[in-house]
C-alpha cells in the first residue's frame, strides 16, 4: 500500500514514523523545512508528485481550520479509487462534505495526540473510527492502531462529537479557568506543578482547535456542568458545611470509580 501523508506537524511526523517501515509513505509539507528530517518515506514538493505516487490512501493530517481547503486543493492530483482519510478531533461539516465529494473516505480521531500522549507506549490511549467509513479504510486504521495496542472505539459522526464535547470540553474549560487564575508561585506544591504542566500543554495547542471544541454545539451544556458544580462547591464554602463537603467528596470518588 502507497500512503501520502499531508502536513508534517506532531501528528503528521508520527504518522510517516509509524507506518513507513511497513509502507510506501510519503509526505508533503507547505514549509519545505519540516521535510528534511524525514527518513524511509519520500518527500514530495509539489502535489504534481503525489499524482506520480498515485497513493491508494491519503492522509490528510494538516490544521483543523486547513482540513477541507487542503482536500479541495489536493483531490484531483488523486486516483480515483484513492482513500482519503482525515484525523480531526471536530467531525462538524464532514458528513456533509464527503457526501458531496462522493469518494471513499475514511474519518478517525487519535485522541492521544503528541502533545500529551506518550507514543513511546499507546497502550493506555484510545482513538475512533467513524462507522460511516469505507471499510477498507476502516480495517486498515483497526489494524493500525491494534498494533500499538491502541483501544478502539466505533461511533458515528454525530457520536463522535458528542463524546468529543464530553471528553474535551470539560477538561479544556477547568484547565482554562486555572490557567485565568494563575499568579506567581514561589513554592509551587505537587498538584500545582501538575495542573501546571496540563495547562501549558493545553495552550500550546492552536487557538483555532480550541475555539472548535469550545463551540461543538454539545460543549455548552458540558460547560454549564462545570458552572453548576462551581456553584455548589462555593455555596458548601461559604457556609462552611463539612457535613455537605464530606458528602460532595464522597459523590467526586464514586464518579472517578475510587472506593469510599
């Protein structure tokens, strides 16, 4: 199998690593720069090269917000029998699009990424595969991902984004209203250091891909989760009520699975 990958970012450079051993691989990068560190894979400058590749899977794992652009700018330097694939952690408008396109496709959502993930060892990672999928796309990331011994899970796309607001947004807006409430530590204890860490990592991300999970139109009922427990917590605060503090942290252990 001949894969091209477009966009050598995080995703994109651990994709052409873990797969050119056992593929054809190529990638291509707007910025020529990020290329030259690429072993086992070919380099492609112009997309004029991908149509001499003639890849029969497509990986398309540029910037969110460049997603389809990239798609549009690429598909007719593709064969026609030509998977093309994307990595997004926000499915809003793809349904729709690749209905349009009319081209086998498959959509999957690593949900480790780079950033926080170690890909040293996935094996406490998951990613999806949306069930609308060609299936020859589908059986080559179920593939993929078992050899890492990745947890695979099988949504829709509108279960995707669903479980994607659920599972980002919650934890995106806490750090986040840590990372507003920040001011110099000189002692910095444990816990701090680490929600520390998860807020740099978090803000490292692009601004595009946080405004896109934030806006999921199933995040707002997520985030007004986290306002209503706020409230609570400080209404227990002020009234200095150990007996509902107790209580509360008890209800924290049984959501999280801890024993009480």
């Amino acid at each position: 199998m001949r894969i091209a990958i477009i966009g050598a970012g995080n995703m994109g450079s651990w994709l052409v690593e873990s797969l050119c051993l056992d593929y054809e691989v190529g990638i291509y990068d707007i910025d020529r720069s990020k290329l030259k560190y690429f072993f086992n894979s070919r380099k492609f400058l112009y997309y004029e090269e991908i149509l001499d590749f003639a890849p029969d899977l497509l990986i398309n794992a540029v910037s969110l917000d460049r997603t389809l652009q990239v798609f549009d700018e690429i598909i007719s330097y593709l064969p026609d029998d030509a998977i093309i694939a994307d990595i997004t952690s926000v499915k809003s408008g793809l349904s729709e699009y690749y209905k349009k396109l009319g081209r086998r496709f498959v959509s999957t959502h690593p949900m480790f990424g780079p950033t926080f993930g170690n890909v040293k060892d996935l094996s406490n990672e998951n990613a999806i595969i949306i069930n609308e999928s060609d299936e020859e796309g589908k059986e080559f990331f179920r593939s993929f991902y078992s050899s890492l011994k990745i947890k695979i899970h099988e949504y829709t796309f509108e279960e995707h984004d669903r479980t994607i607001a659920y599972s980002l947004s919650i934890p995106f807006s806490s750090t986040m209203i840590f990372a507003a409430c920040m001011k110099a530590q000189k002692a910095p204890g444990t816990t701090f250091r680490k929600h520390f860490s998860i807020a740099e990592g978090l803000l490292s991300e692009d601004d595009y891909l946080l405004s896109e999970i934030l806006l999921s139109p199933y995040s707002l009922n997520q985030v007004e989760r986290i306002h209503e427990r706020l409230d609570e917590l400080i209404g227990m605060i002020r009234k200095r009520d150990k007996e509902q503090l107790y209580a509360f942290f008890s209800m924290l252990r049984q959501n999280i699975g801890l024993k009480t």
